[in-house]
C-alpha cells in the first residue's frame, strides 16, 4: 500500500518552509525537522554561492562532517546533495529508522535538494548582476542595455548625469519614449536593424528628463543567448551635444559669410596658395563677365590681365602669395578684352 507523505507534519513543514527565503528555512529547519523526526541529532552541511554553512542541533560543538559519515548506522540518515557538491544532511534518531521513515525522507530530501539549488542560482544570478552592474558603473563612457522589447533594463551612472534621470526612473522605460519625437521614426528603423543582428553607429537626440534634446552618438550591438535568441542590445553613449551645437554655430556663420560673399557689390575673388581661382561672387562676374565654370581652377592673373602681366603685377602677385596685405591700382581685362582700372586690395586667409 503506498504511503501519503503529504500528511506527515515534517512534510508540512518542509513545503512551507521551502516557499520561504531559502536561508531562513534553512536556519529553521534543523530544529523544527529534528524535533518533529524524534531525532537527537541533525546536521545540515551546505556549499552555496562559494561559502560553506554548518547548521547543527543535538551537538555539544561543531561536529566535524568528515567523521559523520562514520557514524552512519540503522539510526541514522545521511543524503549528500547533488553528490556532495552542495552538501549533506546527517539525521541522527534514537531509534532505528522504519519504512515510514525512509519513504518520508525519500520524498522530502529531493524537494530540499531543488531548494538548494534554486538558492545557488538566485546567489549566482545576483552575483552576476552586480558583476554587470560594476563594469556598467567604473566604464568610462555611458552604457545602457535595451531587453528585447527596447525597455531599458540597466543604465550606468553616466547616462543618468547625461539624461538627468534616476536609475529607478528609467529601469523599464520604452526607450522611444526617450527619443526627440522628430528622431523616432529613425530610431525605429534601427530597432528593427538590431533585431536582424546589424550593429550600428548614428547619431540621435535623446530627451532631457527637464523637456530638452540632448544630442549623443549610439554604438549599438545586438545581444543573443546561448541558444542565439535576441535578447536586447547593448549601446554605448557618447555626449555629443557641445560638438553639435559648435556644429551648428559654425554652419550657421559659414552660410552667412557665404550670404555676404554673394551679395556684396564690390567684386570679389578667392583664390589658394597656388593663386588659383576658388570662387567668385556675381559682382565679380557682373564687373569681368567670367561665369564661374569658366574660371575656377585658372591662375587669377592669367584670366584677367591677358598675357600682358608685367613685373610689378608679379611683385604683387609674390606679395599676396607670402601673406602679406596688399592695395595697389592696376589695369585688368573683361572677358572681351575690355580694360577696367581697378583698385585691388588683397588679404591672406588663414
């Protein structure tokens, strides 16, 4: 007839102790589990997560666990956990062990055993995880890891100085929701880039927790698990948002001296160190009837005196090309050979 262990109290006591924080039942354990087994003695050995416990009841000291082993006889129990490497447990009884007995602990031991295990894992799983977090927190640029769903699931420090988020505020959140809207429908492309497995490097304006764009450069790589599921991407943050403002500034001066080069009347020519001709405003064509694409690349002096270039103009020309300021009056020549007299001044640019 087989026997129903689920209405041992031990058994009782096991289950609902093992839904419990594992050390609190395992602290616990050895006095309820002796005194309920009528036993005198018990010892409980565990290695979990590198270091090694001795819980024992019944014992004037610290029983020395090589010698239990010795000790074993009809009174007694002994089980090592996943053969030795996570421990044993020695239960002493004041009398010999019955059937009842030996099909109780032949139920109980293997639900110990799991709990044991599941102990190791969540001490493994939490070790690793401030392992991680560690390297997150001393690398020196801005680190965040994405799961696969693109919600943030660990950020270093750096990211929130750069943000001005908390770790807590940003744990779970969407990272859409942490895009410039305008940059979205970008960023979204490159989601769907990670999850074919491309690595990437772009450019993307992430938004202040206080409303405003942050401009930062993303290296992105895909991460997989051993089994090559994707599993998030891990990115790599770089602050860019000074360099983009020095950007824009100098676009903007570039596009308004440019403005002012077209638009000035007096004729205007820039040449390079070679005294070619690298542009022209439309003063300059207007007054010397050159189109751009007829000059550009032609020695200034070749284009506009002719062949009638004489020593003085050469000392000028020798002049501008040392860096030198100069003004002087000469006589040029139109596209139709027409003489202008005109008053030259000329400036190096640095």
């Amino acid at each position: 007839m087989k026997t129903d262990v689920s209405s041992f109290p031990v058994y009782e006591i096991l289950t609902l102790f093992l839904e419990r924080e594992p050390e609190s039942f395992f602290r616990s354990m050895v006095d309820r589990f002796a005194r309920v087994c009528g036993a005198v003695r018990i010892v409980l050995h565990l290695r979990i997560g590198g270091e090694e416990a001795l819980h024992y009841w019944g014992f004037r000291s610290l029983p020395d666990p090589e010698k239990l082993v010795e000790r074993s006889d009809a009174n007694t129990y002994y089980t090592s956990f996943d053969d030795g490497e996570l421990g044993f447990i020695y239960v002493e009884h004041s009398h010999y062990l019955s059937e009842q007995d030996k099909v109780l602990y032949s139920m109980v031991m293997p639900a110990l055993e799991r709990s044991i295990k599941l102990k190791k894992a969540q001490i493994e799983l939490a070790r690793s995880h401030r392992r991680e977090h560690q390297i997150f927190e001393t690398a020196f640029e801005a680190f965040t890891f994405v799961d696969e769903d693109f919600k943030f699931r660990e950020v270093s420090s750096h990211v929130e100085r750069m943000l001005g988020y908390s770790y807590s505020e940003m744990i779970g959140k969407p990272l859409l929701e942490m895009i410039n809207e305008e940059d979205r429908p970008m960023v979204s492309e490159e989601i769907d880039r990670r999850r074919k497995g491309h690595k990437e490097v772009y450019e993307v304006r992430f938004l202040h927790k206080e409303g405003y764009p942050v401009w930062v450069q993303v290296s992105a790589s895909p991460v997989y698990d051993e089994k090559g599921k994707f599993k998030g991407t891990l990115g790599i943050l770089t602050d860019i948002d000074e360099k983009k403002k020095i950007e824009v500034e100098a676009t903007r001066q570039k596009d308004f001296f440019e403005n002012l080069f077209r638009m000035v009347p007096e004729a205007l020519v820039v040449v390079d160190k070679e005294h070619r001709i690298i542009d022209i405003n439309e003063a300059f064509t207007e007054l010397f009837e050159f189109e751009p694409a007829e000059v550009l690349g032609l020695d200034l002096d070749d284009v506009l005196e002719k062949g009638k270039k004489g020593s003085a103009d050469r000392k000028k020309t020798c002049e501008i090309m040392r860096g030198e300021e100069v003004e002087f009056e000469a006589v040029r020549y139109s596209k139709t050979g027409r003489p202008i007299y005109v008053l030259a001044k000329a400036s190096p640019i640095y």
